[in-house]
C-alpha cells in the first residue's frame, strides 16, 4: 500500500500477487484505491519522502515498509 497526500492506493491486480481480503475489503469501503506506479516515480516518491510504504494483512493489520534503496 501507497499513502501519498493523505490517500491510500494498492497497485491493480494482473494476477501478479495475491489480492488479498483486507485489500478487497478497503478497496470496498472506498479506503483505498487502486493506482499505478512505475519503479523510478516511486523510488524518487520515496528519496523525497513523497509517499510511505506499507504492507497489509487481515491478521496484522498495517505494517511500516522502510526500503534500503
């Protein structure tokens, strides 16, 4: 998950990861939205302290993601 300016995005699925049911349910409940990234505009997101990472689950809820770029 991506917070930029106070909003939440999750990348679209392409059967690429597992979709998860804490993504399905905040993409239900209008929390989170899906948007797409490239890997420079987030790397340079990230150096700038644009935006923050996180990691989500049903079971642990939200987890802070520091990257080592």
């Amino acid at each position: 998950v991506i917070e930029e300016d106070g909003k939440w995005y999750t990348p679209s699925y392409k059967d690429d990861f597992l979709k998860g049911c804490m993504r399905d349910y905040l993409i239900d409940s209008d929390k989170l939205v899906e948007k797409d990234f490239n890997k420079n505009e987030l790397i340079y997101k990230y150096h700038n302290n644009e935006i923050r990472l996180f990691l989500i689950n049903s079971l642990r809820e939200v987890a802070d993601v520091h990257l080592c770029l």
